[in-house]
C-alpha cells in the first residue's frame, strides 16, 4: 500500500477505542473488529497486502496456531492506547492493553506493509517479540523476527514519499476490496474452471467408449462359441498353434487367430470361456458404470456453475479447500468433501455416494436436503449442540449449488442426522426439522 494511504487510515483508525475481537480468515488476512462490529480487514500478503472493508469475509478454517494463541489472547476485549505510523515508515502500529485484576498488561499489535518483508508482530512494553505471523532469521533479513529477542527499528526510507489525498478512507477500504476481489476472482475462475474442464472431457471421454450392452453380449456369446469349437476339434490342433484353422457346426471353416500360444487346446478354450464370462458380467454391470460416469458429469457441470456464479474470492477458497488429509488416505470418489471455518460439509455426487453419507453420518451430525424435491444429501459434521446459523447456511448454499442451475429462492430443511430414517437406498423420511432459504437468484 502507499504510504500517504497509510497515514490518512491511520487517522481513521483513531477514532476507534477497542478491539472487540481479532482472528484469521485465511492464512495471510486477519479480520479485527473495532469497537461494537466495525470490522476491517489487514491482507498481509508478501508484496500484495492492503487493507480493506466488505460486508463479509468467511472464514476459511479455524486457526490455532501459536500466533493465532496469542493474539486472541492479548487483544480480544482490549482497549486501544494508541495508534501510529512507527516512525513515518509503513508500519501501523497499536498500543493495546487488558485490564485484569492484578495489572494492566500492555500489548503492541504491529502491521508491517514492507514489501517481502510484510508481517504482524505482537510485542510486548520493551519491544520483545511475543510472536508473528513470520519468524525470520539473520540469514534472511539483519531484522530477526524471533520470540523472545527484541525488535530492532526498520531504517527510515531515504525518500520522500508522494501524496495521494483520499476523499472518503471508508469508501477507499471498500474499493480496494472490490478491486482486488474482482481481479483475483476472474484469474482463481479462469484456473479452475480450467482444471474442471479437463476432468469433464476426460469423463465424457470415458463415458463415450463404453460398450454398449448389446455389443457385449455378442461378444460373450462369440467367444463362448469359440471356446466350443475349440473343444470339438481339439484333435486337429496342435500344440502351441496361433493359428487355428476349425470346422465350424455348419460345416464351413472358421480361421482364428490366438493373442498367444497355448500347450493344450483345452487351454485355449479356457482362455475363451473366461473371456466369455469377463463380457458377459460387463454387459449385465454396465448400467451401474453408465450411472456412476453420467453422475460424475453431471456432478462436474454443476460445479463448473458454481464456480462461474461465485461472487467472491472466499467461495472460491471454500470449493477448492487445502488437502486436510494425508494422500495415503484412500478418499471415496461418489462424496465431495468441502471446509467451512473448520466444519467438516460433505455431499453426496450420486445416490451411492448420498447413501455412503447417511450410513457414516453421527447422530449429531447435521443432514441438508432441499424440501419436497429431489436434490444431493448433505451433511455437516459436528457434535456440538447449538451450530453457527452461518454454517448452516454454506452448507445449504452448496445443496442448492449442486442440485441445479436454475436461479430460484429455494428451501432447504435440516436436521440432527438421528431424526432421518433411511427407507430405501437414499429415500429418506425426517421429523423435527428446521427449514432455511437460500436466494440463488443473485
């Protein structure tokens, strides 16, 4: 951020008394909330932060980190002492303290907007590093970032920075979120629309060479025939023929040509009973891998839509979460799995995968399905009593979201998983149900 952009928020931020609450909603954007619920965003990431306001960022997940300790710690419910630009430079800083019943425990909340070196670091009266959101060492910077050393002072800037006066610094924050929400939102969609696309051909390319059943029983039954022939005239053949010259039942002569050579013909005609077999359980099975890929296609195109339709960088962030899991974890292919700040949100892509999600849901678990239609079998996994309404509604968003296109205002019930009775497959029957609506329509 510029300097002179720097100073004129540092004057806004005067006008605030308290730090009601302050956490992570994602790895490098802290939210802190001043006085009752005035909330502004600090994005420190390397080269690119800034600081912004929106009507809301969503948590990505819950972090517990040493840092994320301390700052909830040291500066939730506290009263602000002070804030300042230390010493001219791009680093706000503010003067915080608790009061406890034994002392007053003063605390400084640093943000430092300093190229490769952005950082957050929470220091205590005699400048002692308590923690940061980056440790550095000397062999990285002459400033060592590290708990329990002191800070030193960055140099001052050996120019004079330029002035950009700003009209209204709340409609600035507002924009800079628009801005960089809408340039970052058109590349993340570009990438996964992308990547999504790919997975669909490779789907539909799948699903375009499957066998049809007919064709399949022909085969069964040619290479069952085949393997008769071969037995009747095992006689004539020779051992490690690959090519058979037979007589078929009608008395004309039939050339077949063998992958590989056999001691026997009764080995032969093993190889096409067998072969027989493999084409016969395809043909009576295909219906079940025509439904799995045609499910995956379908599952593939709404997800391409919704992410088309995301209004912003943190849905984006919801759809593609980090890998929570080891790989060496075999994952099930029929149940999409998303994090909502730290909830696990699971759905069903197909009716094996809907089934799969009720037989392992928990009692406590919450269970989503759109009213009086059919729609994908969600589930939220909790054991906690009383669940965040904000939770409950991502979770709805993604049933609406991957059930259809259509934009419409939709309800959708939820439940304690213990309240659904399973009847048939994934045919359900619930009581005690809450219901709440989702507006796909903007």
């Amino acid at each position: 951020m510029k300097l002179s952009h720097l100073k004129q928020i540092v004057e806004y931020l005067k006008s605030f008394q308290k730090i009601t609450a302050i956490h992570r909603v994602s790895d490098t954007i802290i939210r802190v909330v001043f006085d009752r619920d005035d909330s502004l965003y600090f994005n420190m990431q390397r080269s690119n932060s800034s600081i912004f306001k929106c009507e809301e960022y969503p948590r990505s997940k819950v972090y517990n980190a040493p840092f994320d300790v301390i700052l909830a710690k040291r500066f939730n419910r506290s009263n602000i002492l002070g804030v300042e630009l230390l010493n001219g430079d791009k680093i706000i800083r503010f003067k915080t303290s608790i009061a406890s019943a034994y002392k007053e425990e003063v605390t400084y909340l640093q943000f430092e907007f300093t190229g490769k070196y952005t950082n957050i670091i929470i220091l205590d009266e005699d400048n002692i590093v308590l923690e940061a959101l980056r440790h550095v060492d000397l062999f990285s910077s002459f400033r060592e970032v590290r708990v329990g050393q002191k800070l030193l002072d960055v140099p001052p800037a050996p120019f004079k920075a330029k002035e950009y006066p700003l009209d209204d610094v709340e409609k600035f924050l507002y924009e800079v979120y628009e801005k960089e929400q809408n340039s970052k939102l058109e590349s993340l969609k570009k990438q996964k629309i992308a990547l999504l696309t790919k997975k669909l051909k490779k789907l539909q390319k799948l699903y375009d060479k499957l066998d049809s059943q007919e064709s399949l029983e022909e085969e069964a039954k040619k290479y069952e025939h085949y393997g008769n022939l071969v037995l009747s005239n095992a006689q004539k053949i020779k051992p490690y023929e690959r090519e058979l010259l037979l007589h078929d039942y009608d008395g004309s002569e039939l050339k077949i040509t063998l992958d590989k050579s056999y001691a026997t013909p009764f080995q032969i005609s093993e190889m096409f009973f067998s072969k027989s077999k493999k084409a016969k359980q395809k043909a009576k099975h295909l219906h079940i891998e025509e439904e799995s890929l045609r499910s995956k296609i379908e599952h593939t195109k709404l997800f391409i839509n919704t992410v088309q339709e995301a209004k912003d960088v943190a849905k984006i962030e919801l759809l593609f979460p980090k890998q929570q899991q080891s790989k060496k974890i075999k994952t099930d292919d029929s149940i999409e799995t998303f994090w909502v700040e730290g909830y696990k949100v699971q759905l069903g892509k197909n009716e094996r995968g809907n089934i799969k999600l009720l037989e392992s849901a928990r009692a406590k678990d919450i269970w989503l399905h759109l009213k009086d239609r059919p729609s994908c079998h969600v589930i939220i996994k909790t054991d906690k009593q009383n669940l965040p309404q904000n939770i409950i509604y991502a979770a709805a968003r993604l049933c609406v979201d991957f059930t259809t296109t259509s934009k419409d205002k939709y309800l959708v019930d939820y439940t304690p998983r213990r309240e659904v009775s399973i009847q048939n497959g994934a045919n359900v029957l619930y009581n005690k149900y809450k219901t709440i609506e989702v507006d796909n329509s903007c």
